[in-house]
C-alpha cells in the first residue's frame, strides 16, 4: 500500500509539471486535458489482490476532463469506455475519425449536453487461473458469470448497484469479517443470483450478456451456455490468402 501511496504522490508531480509547462506557454485555458489510468489492484477486496476479477473496484478507473467548453465542477455518472477516448479526441479537434475506430464520441457528455452514451456495459476477463469471466451491466444491475471447465468451477453473480454498491457478497455477512472490516451489510446487500424473487431478472441478464457477447463476436463459449432465441452463432471468417508476386 506504501509503494500505492508514493506512486500516486510522484503521479500528481508529473501533471503539475505539465500544467506548469503549458500555463508558461500561456496554452493552458486551449488545452484539453484528461487524467485516467489502468484497472487498479483489489488489495484485499474480495479476499483478491490483483486485477483478476470484474467487480466495480477494478473495472471502473478514475476519469478527469478539463478543458474548453467542459463545465467545471460536473460529474457525469454515465458510461464511457477509454475507447471512445480517440473518436472523443477527433470530435474535440474537429476532424474525421478513422474509420476503423470502433469507439463513440462522448463530447456531449463532456460538454454537459447528455448524461451517458451507452446503455449497456461489457467485460472479459481471459488470463491466468480463471479464462471465464463475463460481465454485463445495465442502469444499475450487473452480472457475472465466472467458469473455468478444467477446475470444475462454475458461479453466477448478480448485483443490484444501487442498493448494493460495493458488491458485498455471503461471506461479508459474517460475524468474523464484520469485526474485521468495520462493516455490516444489509441482508440484500449481497449476490442475488441465488434469490428466487430475481429469477426473472437472472434471465433478463444472462440473456442481455449472451447478446452482448455474440454482438461482439466474443470467441468464448460456457457450458451448456443458454439459449435465448437469438440466431445461432456466426461461423468463423475465413481469411483469404492473397496472391504474392515472386521478385
């Protein structure tokens, strides 16, 4: 936590420095500029240390944007992916964006026009010990669905963000990890994918995830994964092979 701590402290060094710079070049009011950074490490969250998981402590990362035409003191709670960051460039700088950018410009929300540019959220998480982690999120519910056929591992999450923001699970309903965090969670502030008064929405979820997925051409397949009546899955593309001169 120590070297956290003096990382983030050399961090907020570095920005001065260049804010320093462009106030000297009297370019600081025309400058756009936006602080963000990699998924952060869980230390201890969950009982995890890394970043191998989807919960809201690791795939949300910090977002800051000043700059001309961008209401000081605003927050946005909408949704944005980095992305969206180059489309977002382009728009601000007014010039085309590359066509094979897949990312949305959220200039507007920038801007204080609109709250949000996505309705719906999509994770993967497919390194290490656990190759199956998917994640959707819509408004304020979220699920997770965790699989790793070889270590016979299979789990469903589903969370209600709004009354349960912190994603606190069963195990911090108990006594020992009650003394040890301080915190003591209400009885539906937990995963709810067990609950049958939320089986409907478990259904509405894994069906919004398995859309997400196939819209996204995501090559990773659960077992016995749910059927909802989309059309099946796409067939790989073939690549063709390009005739070569000899020289």
């Amino acid at each position: 936590i120590g070297r956290q701590y003096a990382c983030s402290e050399n961090i907020d060094f570095q920005i001065q420095r260049v804010l320093d710079k462009l106030q000297a070049m009297d370019e600081l009011d025309n400058t756009y500029i936006i602080y963000t950074a990699d998924h952060g490490m869980s230390i201890g969250r969950h009982g995890l240390m890394g970043k191998q998981n989807l919960y809201e402590h690791t795939w949300r990362v910090p977002f800051v944007a000043v700059g001309p035409g961008i209401p000081r003191g605003s927050r946005a709670t909408g949704n944005i992916l980095l992305l969206d960051l180059l489309a977002t460039f382009c728009d601000l700088a007014e010039i085309k964006t590359p066509e094979t950018n897949e990312g949305t410009s959220f200039r507007p929300v920038l801007e204080g026009k609109q709250e949000s540019i996505r309705d719906v959220l999509y994770g993967a998480y497919c390194g290490g010990s656990k190759p199956g982690i998917r994640s959707v999120r819509q408004g304020d519910w979220k699920l997770i669905e965790y699989e790793a056929p070889d270590r016979g591992i299979r789990k469903t999450q589903l969370f209600d963000l709004k009354n349960n923001p912190q994603e606190w699970i069963v195990e911090h309903q108990s006594d020992q990890v009650k003394d040890l965090t301080g915190i003591d969670p209400e009885p539906n502030q937990t995963n709810l994918a067990d609950h049958p008064q939320y089986a409907e929405k478990l259904k509405e979820m894994r069906a919004l995830l398995l859309g997400e997925m196939r819209r996204l051409d995501d090559p990773f397949r659960f077992t016995n994964q749910p059927d909802d009546s989309l059309p099946p899955f796409p067939a790989p593309k073939k690549r063709e092979r390009k005739a070569t001169k000899e020289l």
